[in-house]
C-alpha cells in the first residue's frame, strides 16, 4: 500500500511538472503565429526602451514559407502610433533569427509556452545593447512569470530598474487594434 502511494505521489509530481508547458528548445515555430501582447521589456540601454526605437507592441507574429517570421508590431513616431512590419530571417539555427531594425539584430526565442508567453533575448550589433521581451497571448500574465522574466534579464546582464511593465502604460496601449492614429507606446 505504501508502494502504491508512494507510485501515486510520484506520478502527480511529474504530472505537474510536465503541465507547465514550458518549451526552451526544439522549437515548433508554427505554434508561436498568432496574436501577441507586449507585457515587458528589457534592456541594458534603458533609453531604447522607455523613450527610444525599441519602445514598440507587438500585435502578431506569423511564418513565412521560406521559414522567416513577419512580426507586426507599433511603435510611436512623432507622438503617433505607427505599424512597424519586421521580417525576421531565420539563421537556420532552432529559435534564431536577424532582423535589420535600429541595426543590425540577432534574436533568439529563450523559452515559450505556446499557449500562454514567449520570451525573446535580442542583441543589437550596431549600437551594442541588449533588448529582452516577454509576450503573452492575453494582455497581461501572471505576477510569478513577471518576475521569472526579471530573474532572467539579471542572468543576462540587465538590471532590474530596465525592466519596463507595458501592461501599466495605460489601457489605451491596446486600441492601436482598431484605431492606429491613437498614441499607444
């Protein structure tokens, strides 16, 4: 009887453990297309991000044919919310991409749940900073995965305080949806 409990503990434990649907790997790229939410950002050169080129939401990322992945995102120019369509190349290694924005940029996806986030790591070669991104399918996430992502940053050498939540940016950051000459970023 202690056996079978014991066998029963064990498969609950790593049931768990399995749920979390965290994939940093072998990635099924197919499964990242669809629509995203901005919900952090990240960087060593804190001005791209609050004020600067690298300030954008994401809105959809989708697969190309020849394996490269289309992202749609926004990004303010002169106090107006403008798209900013990215087609990022594949470097023919799992979950890396470049992209020519702000210089020259190297991507590469650090963990996703397809269901629920995607965490990207980018470093920018002209102007040497370092750009982390976490995305959600709903427009906000949980506290927990929050500061997964700070912990993350810091293992990457981005401090805590260049950590920007876009989710407190006001609820007007969002309507770019369906009226793109609002100010969003």
């Amino acid at each position: 009887m202690k056996l079978l409990l014991l066998c029963l503990g064990l498969t609950l434990v790593c049931a768990q453990e399995g749920n979390s649907g965290v994939v940093r790997s072998n990635f099924d790229i197919p499964e990242i297309t669809g629509e995203w939410f901005s919900i952090l950002l990240a960087s060593d050169d804190r001005e791209k991000i609050e004020n600067g080129s690298m300030r954008f939401f994401v809105e959809y990322i989708s697969l190309l044919e020849n394996s490269s992945l289309f992202i749609k995102m926004h990004t303010k120019v002169n106090g107006v919310c403008t798209e900013l369509p990215l087609t990022c190349d594949s470097t023919g290694e799992d979950g890396v991409y470049t992209v020519s924005y702000d210089g020259e940029n190297k991507f590469r996806i650090l963990q996703v749940n397809y269901s629920q986030h995607i965490i990207f790591y980018l470093e920018n070669f002209s102007d040497s900073f370092k750009l982390l991104e976490l995305y959600a399918r709903e427009p906000d996430t949980s506290p927990e995965l929050k500061n997964e992502f700070v912990e993350i940053c810091q293992k990457y050498g981005v401090v805590k305080e260049n950590v920007i939540d876009l989710t407190k940016v006001g609820k007007l950051s969002y309507l770019w949806l369906s009226l793109p000459e609002v100010p969003c970023c």
